[in-house]
C-alpha cells in the first residue's frame, strides 16, 4: 500500500466530522430556543393567573370595606396604581375578557347562599345580619413580549356577612 494513495483521506474525514458536530449543535440550539419559548410562555400563563387572583382578593376588600357594593370595581392596571408598576405589561379588571372596560360587581342571584356554618341567622332584632352574595369576574392580560399574551378570567361568588344598618 503506497501513502500517496492515501492522500485527502483524513482531510474528507475531518470534514465529516465537523458536519456531523455542527448539526448536533444546530439541533441542541433549535431545542434550546423551544424550551425558552415554553418557559416564557408559561411565566406568562402564571403571572396571569396570579394577577386574576390578585384582582378577585383586592376586590373582595373592595366590597368589605365600602357602604355601596354595588359601585365597586377594580381596574388594577392605572398607571398610578402600585400594582401597574410591579406588572407593567399586566392588565387586571372586574369583567370578563371580552369587556373593554371594567365592569361594577353584580350582585349573585342563581340562588341565596346557604347560612355560614356555627352561625345562627336568628339575632336579635338589633343587630340584624344579612348574607349577600357578589358574582365576581376578574379578567388579566399580561402581554409577552416576544409570544403574544396570556390571558385569565376567574369567575367567582362571595359571600359576604354584613350588619344591616
């Protein structure tokens, strides 16, 4: 066997390898940029979950702490609110996704709610209690960036105890 015909050899099995390399690599990154896709996506869905509770729960203390429940509604999503300012790219508001502004709670009227338990409804006449029930659509948006938006609607009912006066 004479090393003359040997000649480019190694230079054709080189070049093989190096192809075969950087196809793993383009493969790896192409995977990569999947799994950072997936992760923002679901940061995305979180933080919109989170919002939508965060809206129900500011809420819920909107309707403890006012005379009239029936003018609330939240619009966490002012500029001026602190809430705006930790979630800049978050939009939370009473209502559901497709209302373009907030919306007032309503009051739920599907049934009465049922007496809380260990409570006995018969006070004396004085301090007169009533349980009222408040439907409570919270909706979040939270845009992504690079991906479109994640968007939340919690719907729920509270029942609220409150001293007729």
């Amino acid at each position: 066997m004479n090393i003359n015909e040997q000649n480019g050899s190694v230079l054709i099995l080189v070049l093989i390898g190096t192809l075969i390399i950087s196809l793993l690599g383009v493969l790896g990154l192409d995977q990569t940029t999947t799994e950072i896709a997936i992760s923002t996506n679901f940061v995305a869905d979180k933080t919109a979950l989170f919002c939508a509770e965060t809206g129900i729960q500011f809420a819920i203390n909107e309707l403890r702490n006012t005379v009239d429940p029936l003018t609330v509604k939240v619009d966490l999503s002012e500029s001026g609110s602190h809430f705006s300012r930790a979630f800049k790219s978050a939009t939370v508001k009473t209502g559901r996704l497709t209302d373009s502004i907030p919306q007032y709670v309503n009051g739920f009227t599907a049934f009465s709610p049922p007496p809380p338990a260990g409570v006995s409804m018969e006070i004396g006449g004085e301090a007169a209690v009533t349980l009222t029930a408040w439907e409570l659509i919270v909706s979040s948006i939270v845009l992504n960036v690079s991906r479109g938006e994640a968007r939340k609607q919690i719907n729920s009912v509270v029942v609220l105890l409150s001293s007729e006066y």
